[in-house]
C-alpha cells in the first residue's frame, strides 16, 4: 500500500514538474518573440531540445535508434512541426492564458480522432463532454464578436494538428520505448524547422540567446517528464495536474507583458477542462474494466 501511494505522488510531482517546464516554455517563447520570428524560435527550441537529449542517446548508445517505424516517425514529425509552428505563432501574438486555454481543446479533437482514425468506440456521455469543451472553446473564440482574432484559428489549427500527433504517438508507443520517441522526434524536427526558419533567419542577441536555450531544455525536459508521469500514473488523475500550466502563465503574463485575464476566457478555460477531465475519467475507467474483464477471461480457460 505506501509503495502504490509513494509511486502515486511520484507520478504526480513528475506531471507538476511537466507542466512547469511547457509553462516557462511558453513564456520565453513569449519573450524571444518580441526579437525573432517565432519559426526561427521554433528551430532553436528543436536544436537546443536535441542537445539536452542527448545523454538519452549517449546511455542507450546509436543501435537504440534502429526501427522499422520510421515511415510513422517521419509522419508524426511533420505533422508535428506544423503544430508546433502554429502554436508557437499562436503564443506569440496572442494573450498568454488565451493561447493556452485553446492548445488545452486537443484532448477534444483526440476523442473525434481516436473514434474516426482507429475505429475507438466513443460512447454519448464522452461525446457530450467534446460538445461541452467545444462550447468552451468557441466561449473563447467568440465567433462574430468584436474581440474575435483570426489567430485563435492558428491556435486551434495548432490543437487539431497536436491531437494527430497524439494519436500517433499512442500507435508508436505499442512497439517503441518512450526514450526512442523523444530521440527520434528531436532529430527530425531539427532539419524540418530550420527550412522555415531561414526564410525569416536573423542571429539572436544578448539575453535572446537565454530564451531560446530555455525553450528547448524546458520543452524536452517537460517531454521526458510528462512520458515518465503517464508511465507511472493514471491519465485521469495526472490530467487535472497539467491544468496548473494556466495559472502559471496568467501570472508571468500579468507580470511581465501586462496582459489582464479576460472573463470569457476563464469561463471558457474552465468548461474545456472540465470536460478533458471527465473524458480522462472516462478512458481510465474503460480502460480498468477492459483490462479486468481480460483478466476474468484468462482465468477461465475453458473459455
């Protein structure tokens, strides 16, 4: 029983850990974005990302890299630097805590994937729960509104990119160690990004050269955790964890770009959590009386 809650509050404190390092991620992408294009931001992420993924490679040694996925790699990867660009524009020239709120509808559009692309059975009560998020989201957007930007679209399209990537990863996941998907994704998006960061390519200058460094180890540091975390713990009890990235951005938004918390955008925020909450909920518990329901099956061999 303390070795199950000891491996609980270390699942936990590892998913804090996560959401910490992709919250500092945003804002010093936010930071460097007032002195470079953020596709330029996005390479240096990768490359400085790559560098502090390196040990990983060094431990297992090159033979690790050998798969016969590489056609699924090399898709996720593009897939995967498209979203990235887009989100990376999208917490540039948006309000922090607007810009996050919208990455958090992924979860969303995973449930619409996993249903359409892998033939998942998605019952009403978890279709219900998307309807609900997606309301949230467009309590967010407002459609039609004054305040409506064309970029909460590159936010979203950034969020629906994310969720193919999820899928992606949960395919590769059943044949590649977590360690090989973080290395393989590094090396990839290194040469993907710099193609669209020479178009806009200009040297960073003093403290820019901490930003970038910062977005790449606290991107691939959160990557390592968040894996580790989901190892090690229930996605729905570690979901609601990787919620706290919101405060955490609301504040460095407030303190360093003197960005204000707009109302519909905590409402918004609030009714697509709440409903990623209940559909993680909903797939740990599904997931519990499918392995269960194994369990009783294997144990009646004449059956």
């Amino acid at each position: 029983m303390t070795s199950t809650h000891s491996t609980h509050w270390r699942a936990a404190r590892l998913m804090l850990g996560s959401t910490v390092m992709f919250g500092l991620m945003a804002v010093v992408i936010r930071l460097a974005s007032a002195h470079l294009h953020t596709f330029e931001i996005a390479f240096f992420r990768n490359f400085f990302g790559l560098l502090a993924a390196l040990p990983l490679l060094l431990r297992h040694g090159p033979g690790f890299l050998r798969t016969t996925q590489f056609p699924r790699y090399l898709f996720r990867c593009l897939v995967g630097i498209c979203s990235m660009l887009a989100g990376f524009w999208a917490i540039g020239h948006l309000p922090l805590a607007q810009a996050v709120s919208l990455s958090y509808s992924t979860p969303l559009f995973v449930t619409i994937a996993a249903a359409a692309l892998l033939g998942e059975q998605v019952r009403a009560r978890r279709w219900l729960a998307v309807a609900l998020g997606f309301v949230g989201v467009l309590l967010i957007v407002r459609p039609g509104s004054a305040e409506f930007s064309m970029g909460t679209l590159v936010a979203l399209l950034a969020a629906l990119l994310s969720s193919i990537v999820a899928i992606q990863i949960k395919q590769l996941s059943a044949t590649e160690p977590a360690d090989r998907i973080v290395i393989w994704t590094t090396l990839l998006w290194v040469p993907m990004s710099l193609l669209p960061a020479l178009g806009v390519w200009q040297w960073p200058q003093g403290i820019v050269w901490l930003w970038v460094v910062a977005a790449g180890v606290c991107g691939t540091a959160g990557h390592m955790l968040w894996t580790r975390a989901l190892k090690l713990g229930e996605v729905s009890a570690l979901t609601p964890i990787s919620f706290m990235q919101l405060p955490l951005v609301v504040l460095f938004g407030w303190l360093l770009f003197d960005e204000t918390l707009d109302r519909w955008t905590v409402v918004g925020a609030a009714v697509i959590l709440g409903a990623n909450a209940y559909i993680a909920h909903r797939e740990a518990t599904l997931a519990r009386r499918a392995s269960s329901e194994g369990a009783s099956a294997a144990a009646k061999p004449g059956e």
